[in-house]
C-alpha cells in the first residue's frame, strides 16, 4: 500500500508562515501553522496507507495523533529534503506539504494501476503533492524550489523519466492573509478555519476585502 508522507516544521513562532506576518503576530501565524498542520495530518490519518510517515524539522508536539512514524529532515536545500523522504521509502509513496488544510482522504487516496507518478498542481505554481509509484530521489534533486515554475519543472521531470502521471485538482497553498481567508472559506469545519476565525487581525483583513470587492461587483 501507498506510504503517505508528510513534510513539515515544527509550528514555532517566527520559524514557520513568516509570510503571514503582518497582519498576524508571529504567535499568531505559528498558531494557524499548528492548526493547518493538524487538518492535515488529521486527514493522512483518515486515509488508507501502509505507513503514515512525518518528516519532521523539529520536534513533535501534541498535534501529531498516533500512527505516524517521524523522521528528521535532512539537512540541505527543499529539493534534497523532498528527494530524501521518497529516499525512505521502498514502494508507492505520495507526498505533501502542511500547507494545504483543506486536503481531504479522498484526495490522497490515488490509484496507483497504470500510473508511474501523481502530480498536484498549487495556485503558486509550485505543487502541493507528489507521488511515485517507485520512489527515486533523481527526479526531485536539482528541481527548483519555492519559485513560479517549480510546478511546472517537476512535472517536466517526470514526464521526461517516461512517467505516466495523474493529476490531483489544483488547491492553494496558505502563504498569505488572503490565502488563508480563501482556504479557511473551502474548509470551514476544519481546525485551521476555527483557529482563523479567532485571531482579530483575520476579521479585518476579511472586512477589507469585502469592501474592495464591492465597488467591482457594482460596475
């Protein structure tokens, strides 16, 4: 069965969603970072897989359930990490992020029949799940990261090693205040919803963007 991999940082303030700050204090955006992390984990949990894997930078808290087993990242740059994790494992594995909340089981539960990989595009451009149903550090190394076409360079990975590769639906990373309004909307019975919805700074940044919106939907 598919082993399901989760790469992550410990939610620490000024160590994880920088991006978020402003409007959010570092305390704040840890706290949203802890929360999108427990969706996600929570929905790795209600998925079936041979192993639930977290690849930690950090240490675990008491937002990891049970059943997983955690690895310490390795050092080096994001496309090593990635390259790593798949490196652990010795059958199908897919791979995601702590920045996708809204994530679901029935998204991670892919058909493996026919399909050498499983690609996830994100609205950033890069993507928020990678699966290969032989694991091969190779295709991830060299890719670069956190930039527009990280996407689109990984898939091209892959589609050059012969790959014939699913496509998950698109979803959108939480990096910014409004991501976070607009996938907190997607997932509003989640954990991330509930802690956004507490937080002052998301009200009025929520209060904003309405008033904005208003005078287009007008013209």
């Amino acid at each position: 069965m598919t082993t399901l991999l989760v790469i992550a940082k410990e939610p620490l303030p000024g160590r994880v969603k920088t991006r978020l700050t402003p409007p959010f204090t570092p305390t704040e955006a840890a706290a949203l970072a802890e929360a999108a992390l427990a969706d996600t984990l929570a929905a790795v949990a209600a998925t079936p897989a041979g192993r639930r894997v977290l690849v930690l930078d950090g240490r675990p808290g008491p937002w990891l359930p049970p059943g997983f087993e955690v690895l310490p990242q390795v050092a080096g740059t994001l496309d090593e990490r990635l390259a790593a994790a798949f490196g652990a494992c010795s059958g199908p594995a897919l791979l995601i992020g702590m920045d996708t909340p809204q994530v679901t089981p029935e998204l991670l539960t892919v058909d493996w029949d026919g399909y050498g990989a499983w690609f996830g595009p994100a609205v950033d451009g890069g993507f928020w799940a990678l699966g290969l149903a032989e694991p091969d550090p190779r295709l991830l190394r060299g890719v670069p990261m956190s930039v527009p076409e990280t996407g689109a360079v990984q898939y091209e990975r892959l589609r050059t090693a012969g790959l014939r590769t699913g496509r998950l639906p698109l979803l959108r990373d939480v990096d910014t205040a409004e991501d976070a309004r607009l996938v907190a909307a997607e997932a509003p019975g989640g954990t991330f919803a509930a802690r956004l919805a507490t937080l002052p700074a998301a009200t009025a940044a929520t209060a904003a963007s309405e008033a904005s919106a208003a005078p287009a939907a007008r013209r």
